[in-house]
C-alpha cells in the first residue's frame, strides 16, 4: 500500500512501530515480589504494638513509673497496697486491659517470632493476664487508700452542716431582729401580716424611701435597731458560722452516695473472690483485705445514720424559718446574703439617715 507521498506505509509503518515500541514504550510492571524475610538479627530490636496508637502511647507513659510488671502482678495478688499506690493504683486503672485485648495479646504470643518484643501495653496486658478480677481489685485498692479521707470529710461536713442549722435555729437574736423586720414591712405595706419569711428580708434592699432612692428599708432597719434596740445591732455575731457556708447539703449526699457504691463494689469483689481457684497459694488478696471491706461497710452505715438526723436537721431549720419549702442550702444561701448586706448597711445608714428621722422616742430603749 501506497501513501500520498509514494512511500510503502505499510513496511515503513511495521519498521517504525517496531522501534517505537523498543524505545519508547513504558515497560510494565510485573507482579510485586515479596518482601525479603528480615533476618533475626534484624529483627531484635523491633517493638510490636498490638493496641491502638493513642491508647499505646497513654499506656507507654502510665506504665513508665513501673520497672517490673511481675512485681505488679504479685502485688494484685497479695492486695499489696504498700507496694501499689493510690497514684499506681490511678495508673493502673486507666489501661485495664479487655478480654479482646488478653484475647488478642495471647494469639500473637503463640506466633510471635524470635527476637520481637511487645511493647509497654502488650507486656503488662501478658503479665496479668491471668489475674481474676484484676478491675475490681483496683477499685478495692483505690477504697483502700481513700476511704479513711473520704469518710472524715463527709462527717466533718455533716457536723459543719448541724452547727449552721443549730446557730440559726438558736439564735434569740436573729429571732426578734425577724419581728422587728416583720413590724416595718408591715408599716411600709400597711397592712399585717402572721409571720416573717426569709424572703422578705431580702426585699428590704427593694423597699426605697420615697425622698432619697438611695435609703431602702434595711437601712432603716438598721437605725431602729440601734436607737432603739441596741442590744440586736450586732445580732450577725451570733451567726458566725454562716461566715463559711459548710458543704451543701446536696455534696454532702452526693459524697456519701458515691463512697457508698465504692463500699458495695469492694464487698462484692471479695465476695466473688471466695470461688477463685488458687492452686498455688500465691492469691492472698481475700485474705488480706476482706477484713478491711467489713469496717467499711460498718461505717458507711454509721454515715447514713448520720446523715439522716442532718437532714431531720435541715427540715426543722427551713420550717422555724418559715420556709419549710425551700431547700436548706438555698435558705442558708439567703439569710448569708441577707447578713452580708445588713453589714453592708451599718456601714452606711449614719450617712443617710438622720437621728431625727427616727421619731421622738428615738432615745427610749
């Protein structure tokens, strides 16, 4: 076959695309080969990670502190607190490792070539592999060190909590300050009424004189006292302890609610201890800290004993104050506020407010 130029295409065309394809075809690329096996030699020094990376590196710096994982081994065991403590223990409880990951650890083991180490996680995960209930003896061990703290200070804000309740409860001063109160609202509104609310007190800073915005009621509350029952003036004296107010009663509850599911937790741990199969002797961790459960379970009870009258306490409080509906923190809330301002207001009520203003039997006390 002839071109247009006279040329024989068809050889010239075979010649030609014989050599293009010689030199400039792209050369395919066969099948991947495999990679060479390392030798052991190489391999000695790589590191497995069998977990994910976030979790290998937490666990690579919470087991740092931890130079043999046999000795943590024996000491869950032994329920070894001295050895294991509160911060190990705090450790410890933030990789516990799952039945997947003893699973997955032990498969690789039986596979493992010679010369690979595991890595932090992997190791401690083989190491206590076969310790029972290895949570639970964590969460008995965190008790262990904590309870003592933990009970003291709910019983210390339970007393704290009784003294506010009983100084208020107590208090003569507060008492007559309350009707002195109750008489000027009464005037200012016109009108009687048969008894006195925390409330109320608080709307005094909302009572202005219609002359000078800058006088409300507690203001002249102050000056009545003072002209004329001098005796009550300083009645915040008797309330010291509202100075600080003491732990809420619904921390207090919250506290006692939580060391008692810790409680519950470690006497069912022991407990399901009793069916361990501890052929070698070397599980004393019953033993050693069952006796501990029983104390603290003996305790706890005392606590919500005490607990209890602390909240008869906080009833009785919120109904000689009127308020038998308004929680007790919310009601020592208030009458702290109330007391704040009341200082607040002997600071400035000589400044306001005239003697004169008091009426001619200012001077009668």
């Amino acid at each position: 076959m002839e071109g247009a130029d006279g040329v024989n295409t068809t050889l010239l065309g075979d010649s030609v695309s014989l050599g293009m394809k010689e030199l400039f075809s792209k050369e395919k690329k066969g099948p991947k080969r495999p990679p060479t096996p390392q030798s052991p030699q190489k391999r000695k020094n790589s590191v497995t990670t069998l977990v994910d990376g976030k979790r290998a590196l937490k666990g690579g710096i919470l087991l740092a502190a931890f130079k043999d994982f046999a000795a943590v081994r024996k000491a869950l065991l032994g329920g070894d607190y001295f050895y294991l403590s509160l911060q190990n223990v705090d450790a410890l409880l933030e990789i516990v490792p799952s039945t997947k990951d003893l699973a997955m650890v032990a498969a690789h083991m039986d596979r493992m070539p010679q010369g690979e180490r595991l890595a932090e996680c992997e190791r401690y995960f083989h190491t206590v592999r076969d310790v029972p209930h290895l949570e639970t003896r964590l969460r008995v061990l965190r008790l262990k060190h904590t309870f003592a703290l933990s009970s003291t200070a709910i019983r210390e804000g339970i007393a704290e909590h009784n003294a506010v309740c009983d100084a208020v409860k107590g208090s003569d001063a507060l008492r007559r300050v309350l009707e002195v109160a109750l008489e000027l609202a009464n005037t200012y509104h016109g009108q009687r009424s048969s008894g006195t609310h925390l409330s109320s007190l608080l709307e005094f800073l909302k009572m202005k004189a219609s002359g000078d915005s800058r006088i409300t009621l507690l203001h002249y509350l102050c000056s009545v006292l003072r002209m004329r029952k001098p005796e009550l003036y300083d009645f915040p004296t008797q309330l010291k302890a509202l100075a600080r107010l003491p732990l809420t009663h619904d921390a207090i509850a919250l506290s006692l609610r939580e060391l008692q599911a810790q409680v519950n937790v470690a006497a069912s741990a022991v407990t399901a201890m009793e069916d361990v199969d501890d052929t070698e002797g070397e599980d004393t961790f019953r033993a050693m800290l069952e006796g501990f459960c029983v104390q603290c379970a003996d305790e706890a009870g005392r606590l919500a004993m005490e607990y209890a009258h602390m909240e008869e306490t906080s009833l009785a409080t919120t109904a000689y104050m009127g308020e038998p509906n308004l929680p007790v923190d919310q009601l020592l809330e208030r009458l702290s506020s109330f007391i704040s301002r009341y200082r607040q207001a002997q600071k400035e009520h000589t400044q306001l407010i005239k003697r004169e203003m008091l009426g001619p039997e200012a001077d009668d006390s």
